[in-house]
C-alpha cells in the first residue's frame, strides 16, 4: 500500500471521527433539551451558560456588544458557544479515534461544566437544575464511546473493508444515522414541550381584560407628533420598541400564579399581592419615556409608551414603608425579577410623589412578554438599570450601603437619573438631503425635568434655536424641528438641549459607563 493511500484513510477516518464528536455534541445538547423541557427551559446548558457569560462579561465588553450586535447580541452570543462547542467536539472526535476512554470522559467534563453554570444561576432552582447538562454529557458520552469503538473494529466481516483496514463502514454509518435521527427526534420534542411549558403564560396574558384606569392619561398635545419625515414616532409601538435585558430565554410567567412579595427594612407590614389584587386598585395610566445608560450620544435604546399600572408609593405605604426624608429607615428598594435580576432605585426618588409605578399594560394591551409580562416597575426619570425591572417577584427595602444589585456589582453608578440629551433624527448620518430649504428634526428628553429648549447649530455657526412640538409631560421625550436653507457643500449639524431646570446639555463626551453618556449628537451630511 501507498503512502498516499495509507495518508488517504487515515485522513478519512480522522474526518469520521470528527462526524462522531459533533455527533455526540449534537445528541448532548439534544437530549439536555428534553431534559430541560421536562425540568425547566432556563436550565438548558446552552442557556446557562451563556447566562453565566453574560454575568462574567466585563461591562466594557458586554456594551462592545450591545452596541456592535445590538438585540442580536444574544443570538450572537449562542451562535459563539455553539461554534466553540463544535469545535471541541471534533477535536474530541478525533482524539476517541486512539483514546475512546479519554474522548468520553472529555465530553462528561462539559456535563460538568454546565451543571456548575446552572446550579451559579441567581435564579437557579437546586440540583435539578444541573440534570439537563448531565444527562446530555452522559448520553453524548456514551455516542462518542459508541461510534469510535465503531470506527477502531473490523471484526464485523459483513461490513469490514476489503483491504482489512480494520474498521466496519456500515456499522458506523448505521450507528451514526440512528444516533442522528434520535438526537434529532429527542431535540424536536424536547422544543415542543418547551413551546407547550409557556402555554399557561401565553393564556393567562390572552385572558386578561385591562380595567379602565382611575385617573387616565391626558390625551396627547396636538402637534406632540411633528409630522417630518424620518423622525421618530412619539409613542413607540410595543412591536419596535427597544429591548435590553440579561435573559437568555424569555420568561414566560402565569399571571394566575404570579406573586409579588414586597419586604424588608422598615416594611412593617409586609405583603403579598396577587395579579388580580394589583388589577383591583385604582390604576393610573401615564406616558412615560424609558431610556437605557447604554444608549450611546445619539443612540436607539429609549422608546415612549403608554403605561397603566398602580402607583408605586401607595403600595409601599400601606406595607408601612417611610421614605428616608419622613424617617424611613430604608434608602434603597430593591426589585428582584423572575429570573435573578436586580435592580436598585432610590426610596426617595420612588415616594416623592413622581408617577413610580407598576406597570400591568403597554400601549393599551398587557405587557408583552419582552417587556416584562406581567408586570414591571418602572421610576420615571431614571435610567432603566435602575428603576424598570421587568416580570419583578419581589421588592426589597434595603440600603445602598448594604447591598449592590447586579449592575453595581458591574462597575455601574448606585444611583443614576437619566441624562439631558437630544438627537437628530433627520437628515440621517452622511445623508445628501436635496431643496433649497431642509428640515432637520429629532427628539430631546431630560425624564422628570422636562424640556425647555433646543438648539441646532451648522458647522461652527451660531447655536440657533429650534421649534419644539409641545411637551406631554416632563417625563417624556419632546420632538424639535429647524428649518434649514444649507448652502451647497458638506456640514455638520449638532444639537443640544437645555433641560426644565434651565441647565444646558454639557458638551463633554462620557462613556456609556458608569452613569450614562453625555456629549452633543452631530450629523455630517452632504447638501
Ligand atoms: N428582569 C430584568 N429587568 C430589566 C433588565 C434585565 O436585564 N432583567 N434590564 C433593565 C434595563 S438595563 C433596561 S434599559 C430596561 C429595558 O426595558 P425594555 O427591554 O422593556 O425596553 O429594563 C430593565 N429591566
Ligand atoms: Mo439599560
């Protein structure tokens, strides 16, 4: 035999080997899908551990993401520890072709990983949390095991290659097929019932009728909409608006069994509330604009909608809770979500009479499961991170002494109202608008103080200033248009706003971290 042939079959079979590890990666990761279906969706290793990723990444990496992949940075993220995977498996793969033991055992040590991953989730249930990674690292172990052992006999004569290179073809390719549709079946149903485990969410949220509200929003001013082509919509609709959140995979909560327990430091009545209970109370219907610290100068992540919930300060106080200002003992509230979340808002800022609340409805329909179903809290004037925790379970009072929520844990402000900015929507970055006159239009927001003034400037020109649509209230974003006659060329047009308390928006340039960026949003276009 040739050099070249014998060089042939040894890459052959080193290429089957590596069709048994991604076999045996793709059968692990298939039949921890059944487990986790059975169990719980969240604990499937996948989840897991791209969870505990996402709880690892440095916060400078983790906004690189958001702001690279945006609301795909999850998918990317999966994609990621797919293809890592991938390639351990066939490393492994070839590695079973000399050492079957030491290929297996490779695989278990993944089990191992993923079941560390789920039983460190915030949110994790106990042991059973780990049986998804075990049992696909023991099932995907026991693949590997199977087919090397095909691939090294050739005892079976029906099979055996003719020049007695010592192996079965037809036993391999018939355990691999079989190991494919298995995997492939065990993975399908196990998506199934995950599908299914969501259903009693999925009814509760279509049962509900949302009750008028005891004091309703004030309709919209005329005119809080500019009608200029390429600005944002006011109110944003659920479909488009901005998502930002650690879960891997959405909880799907049951209104019917969902609880809230509010407890803590000088809750001297503490309380359970029920879905139902929370629906009873007068309900308050506000326009509230929600922004993310993440949100680069000029950025996406802020979106306006219509919120119905119940007042934040009245449940607090029938639980007994005084704000700091009034004797309280507890100058921090923390809300604990579903899935481990939490986030801190300052007592005060939360009683001091601002529209704080709880939110059941979005936009005239109960919370989209996105955005927090089936309720979420939500401070106006306050960046997300530390005021809008969604599918909430529990509130916390406690002190910013004593403890430190997720974010802060991260590197991320204590405490963190929401900066003055503006942004041009139109003309669009590198834009070449056309006509003697253009009109250059966006949004400003300064939540809770509201905005008073904006200003447009051309290259280095004089600030000039623009038309503002009429304010909705002082916790909205506010449009603004400036008609502009350019001169032909390339400019560059910025903007900036001065807030309700008349301070001017600061030129200097921040990083998203720790608090949120600052800084002028320019447009370079062509005219
Ligand atoms: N449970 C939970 N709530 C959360 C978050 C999260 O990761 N988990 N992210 C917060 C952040 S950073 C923001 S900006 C808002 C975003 O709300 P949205 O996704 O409805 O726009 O939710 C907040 N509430
Ligand atoms: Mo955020």
């Amino acid at each position: 035999m040739g050099i070249v042939s014998t060089f042939r079959k040894s890459l052959a079979r080193s290429a089957l080997g590596a069709v048994s590890g991604l076999l045996a990666g793709y059968t692990a990761l298939a039949v921890a899908e059944l487990a986790a279906s059975l169990i719980r969706p969240q604990a499937g290793p996948v989840t897991v551990v791209g969870g505990a990723a996402i709880d690892r990444t440095p916060a400078a990496v983790k906004d690189f993401a958001i702001r690279t992949f945006g609301e795909n940075d999850k998918v990317v993220l999966q994609l990621g520890i797919l293809a890592v995977l991938g390639l351990l498996g066939v490393i492994l793969g070839i590695v079973s072709l000399r050492y079957r033991r030491a290929g297996a055992a490779g695989v278990l040590i993944f089990g191992v990983i993923g079941a560390a991953a789920a039983l460190s989730r915030p949110d994790t249930q106990g042991v059973a949390d780990a049986l998804p990674s075990v049992a696909g690292a023991l099932a995907g172990a026991a693949v590997l095991y199977l087919l090397a052992g095909k691939l090294n006999s050739g005892s079976s004569p029906a099979g055996a290659e003719a020049d007695g290179s010592g192996w079965s073809r037809r036993g391999f390719l018939t355990a691999a097929s079989v190991t494919a549709v298995a995997a492939t079946g065990a993975g399908a149903l196990g998506r199934a019932l995950i599908g299914k485990s969501g259903q009693g969410a999925t009814a509760s949220r279509a049962a509900i009728t949302l009750p008028a509200p005891a004091s309703a929003a004030p309709a919209l001013p005329a005119g809080a909409q500019l009608k200029v082509e390429g600005i944002s919509a006011f109110t944003t609709p659920n479909k488009d608006f901005y998502r930002v959140d650690t879960a891997l995979v959405v909880p799907k909560v049951d209104a019917d069994t969902w609880r809230l327990r509010i407890r803590g430091k000088g809750v001297t009545r503490p309380r359970t509330y029920t879905f139902q209970e929370l629906l009873n109370r007068p309900l308050i219907e506000r326009d509230i604009t929600l922004t993310c610290v993440s949100n680069e100068v000029g950025g996406p992540y802020i979106g306006h909608a219509r919120w119905l919930g119940v007042r934040l300060d009245d449940l607090l106080k029938e639980c007994g809770v005084k704000a700091p200002s009034q004797g309280g003992k507890a100058d921090q509230l923390v809300a604990r979500s579903v899935d481990g979340m939490t986030l801190g808002s300052p007592v005060e800022d939360v009683m001091d009479g601002r529209d704080a609340i709880l939110a059941v409805g979005m936009n005239g329909e109960p919370l989209p499961f996105d955005h927090g179903f089936p309720v979420r809290m939500l401070v106006p004037g306050l960046y997300g991170y530390v005021s809008a925790c969604k599918w909430i379970q529990e509130i916390e009072l406690t002190t910013f002494d004593s403890y430190d929520p997720y974010w802060v844990k991260r590197k991320w402000a204590r405490k963190a109202p929401i900066k003055t900015q503006a942004r041009i929507d139109t003309p669009k970055p590198f834009g070449r608008p056309t006509g003697e006159l253009v009109t250059v239009a966006g949004v400003a927001w300064a939540q809770h103080r509201g905005i008073d003034r904006v200003e447009v400037r051309v290259d280095d020109g004089p600030w000039q200033t623009a038309d503002l649509a009429p304010q909705a209230n002082k916790d909205t974003w506010r449009q603004w248009s400036f008609p502009w006659k350019p001169t032909p060329g390339g400019h560059n047009l910025t903007v900036r706003a001065t807030d309700g308390t008349g301070q001017v928006q600061t030129e200097e340039r921040t990083r998203t971290i720790p608090d949120g960026a600052s800084g002028w949003h320019s447009v370079f276009v062509t005219t």
